[in-house]
C-alpha cells in the first residue's frame, strides 16, 4: 500500500473515532458515552489486531482454522 492509502486509512480512522464518541440522540452523560464507546474502538482494535497477528504466521502462512 502506498502513503497515500495509509493517510487516507488513519485519517479515516481516527474520523470514525471521533465521530462515534459524539452523541446524536439526547444521553443522560456525554462524557459517560463517550467513555463507553471510546472503551469499545479500543476494544474492538485490539482484538482485531490479536487475530490479525495470531493469523500471521512466522512462515507466512495462516493459521489452520
């Protein structure tokens, strides 16, 4: 991939972040919200890259599933 596709790639990222801890609807906490679903990217990020790496093999290649 070239820089351009991985700019685009973080900047989309960190948008979608940014954009998914801003309430639409009326909530009791933003920052209670916020928290909750900052917690869940992050979450979700992590495991995403713990499968992604216990995919990767060192010989290249995936895991048998």
């Amino acid at each position: 991939m070239d820089r351009g596709g991985r700019r685009s790639g973080v900047r989309d990222d960190v948008l979608y972040v940014i954009l998914s801890v801003l309430p639409i609807v009326s909530v009791v906490s933003r920052v209670a919200f916020a928290v909750k679903i900052g917690g869940l990217v992050v979450v979700v990020n992590i495991v995403g890259t713990a499968l992604y790496l216990r995919a990767r093999r060192p010989n290249g290649r995936p895991a048998d599933g």
